[in-house]
C-alpha cells in the first residue's frame, strides 16, 4: 500500500478528482494549502501598493491506495494537473505500513476501498 501526497494548484482539483475516478479512485483527503518552490512568489497591487507574495494557494491531496493501482493514480494525477507552467505542484510517494477502517476494524487493503453502504 501506499500514500499518494499531491501537492497542484487549486484549478486543479476538479480535473485531478474527475481523472482520479476514471480509474477507480474516490477516496481522499483535501486541504487548502500555500507554499512555492521555483515560482517563489509574484508581486500583486493591493489598496495601490505592491505587495509580494511568498506563499500561493495550493491544493494538498492524499490518499492511500493499493500497490496495483498506483500507477493508474500517478498517471491520472500527473495529466490532469499539468499545464507546462511552473508551479504546477508536486507528487510524492510514500510507503504505507498499515490501514484500519475505523468503523469496521477491517485491515489492510480491504480497509483502503469504499463499499457501498445502505441508508
């Protein structure tokens, strides 16, 4: 198992959700984020006065998938995200130890996948 941290600009996450589904993959977690790395900043005009900006929006997107469907996921993440511009964000992968479904005490990649549930 392992977890997918993308990190892409927040135009970005409708199109990286919807790829993200095409191939079998619902569940994550988002969070609003600011950071750069080579873009480091741009200069805005506010109240007339020029103000840089270290830190732009980002969107952090995580989730824990099977070792089969990784690739699926970088792929998907990687098209969906780029625009050839710098900026475009990161993607990193790290090993996952151990999965558990709270609700259901299920374990492993049984725990990483979404069963339908009833109302």
């Amino acid at each position: 198992m392992k977890l997918i941290t993308a990190v892409v600009q927040p135009s970005a996450l409708e199109p990286v959700k919807t790829a993200l589904a095409e191939v079998g993959i619902a569940g994550m977690t988002i969070l609003d984020a600011k950071g750069h790395g080579t873009q480091t900043g741009k200069v805005e005009v506010y109240r007339s006065q020029r103000v840089k900006v270290d830190f732009l929006p980002k969107i952090y997107i995580e989730m824990v998938v099977t070792d089969e469907v990784l690739d699926d996921a970088l792929h998907a993440i990687q098209d969906a995200a780029r625009t050839g511009a710098i900026g475009d964000g990161k993607i990193w992968v790290t090993d996952v130890l151990q999965v558990i479904r709270v609700r259901t005490g299920e374990t492993g990649p049984t725990a990483i996948h979404v069963a339908p549930h009833s109302n």
